[in-house]
C-alpha cells in the first residue's frame, strides 16, 4: 500500500504535550512501519522540546533513529489535518473537531529515566503502533 497517492493517505497526530519522547516514539515506529502509506505527524508544548537521550537509545536498539527528530508545536490546524489523533495522556490539552478519530493511549511516563525505564514503554507502543495499522488497513513493511 505504499504507492497510496498522498490524499487517499490516513494521516495521523501524536500529542503529547510534557513528554516529547512519547509522541516521537510513537511517529518514529508508524513510519518504520507503515513508510509513506501514512502521512505521520507528532507535536507537543513547544517545537524545543527535546527528548530523552534513553529514548534515542531504546529507538536505535529496534533500527530507529530518532536523534534528529524534533516535535512541532501542537496547533489547531494540525489536528484539524489528521484523520486519527492520539493524545498520550494530554487528551484534555487537545482541540476536539467532528468528523476527527480520537484515541488516547495511556501510557508509563519514561521522561527522565533510563532506558531500562524506557524500554517497555517503546514495545508497548509498537504493539499499538500495529494494532493502529490493522486497524488502518495498512500492512506493515518487511
């Protein structure tokens, strides 16, 4: 399904406004996963949040680099943008709009720790990763 033409793409917004790293995680996975089948955003308070270095170790140990990455600052029109919004544990600092598909994935809170802290929380998040891209009709790459 990665030849899909960019508008018959889902596209789908992590927020997670006080822990970047979830929201990046989250990205970092559905796009490993899903490649260009899915338009893939992430957000949080402010664009200099930066994400725990356990964070950029736990997602290279699975092939990810995420070191680069740098989340967006949520705004109105990003979610308005997204067919899926997945708040992690911020679902009341999000703008709610009809017609949008809402999830909220509760999750451990690994901002500071180390990376035995983080890793359950990665291969949690790639479990939902791929329920969401069944859920998506999309297949995951090899």
């Amino acid at each position: 399904m990665s030849s899909t033409p960019a508008a018959d793409r889902p596209s789908v917004l992590f927020v997670c406004v006080h822990n970047a790293g979830r929201s990046q995680m989250a990205a970092a996975f559905l796009t490993h996963l899903a490649g260009d089948a899915v338009e893939v955003r992430s957000a949080g308070s402010a664009p200099a949040d930066t994400v725990n270095p356990a964070v950029v170790e736990a997602m290279r140990e699975s092939g990810i680099d995420i070191s680069a990455a740098t989340p967006k600052i949520l705004t109105v029109e990003a979610v308005q943008a997204s067919d899926v919004v997945i708040t992690m544990g911020c679902g009341d600092a999000c703008p709610v709009f009809p017609g949008k598909t809402y999830l909220d994935w509760k999750l451990d809170d690994p901002a500071g720790q180390g990376v035995d802290a983080v890793r359950p929380v990665r291969d949690e998040i790639e479990d939902r990763i791929r329920g969401l891209l069944a859920d998506l009709d999309v297949q995951p790459r090899a």
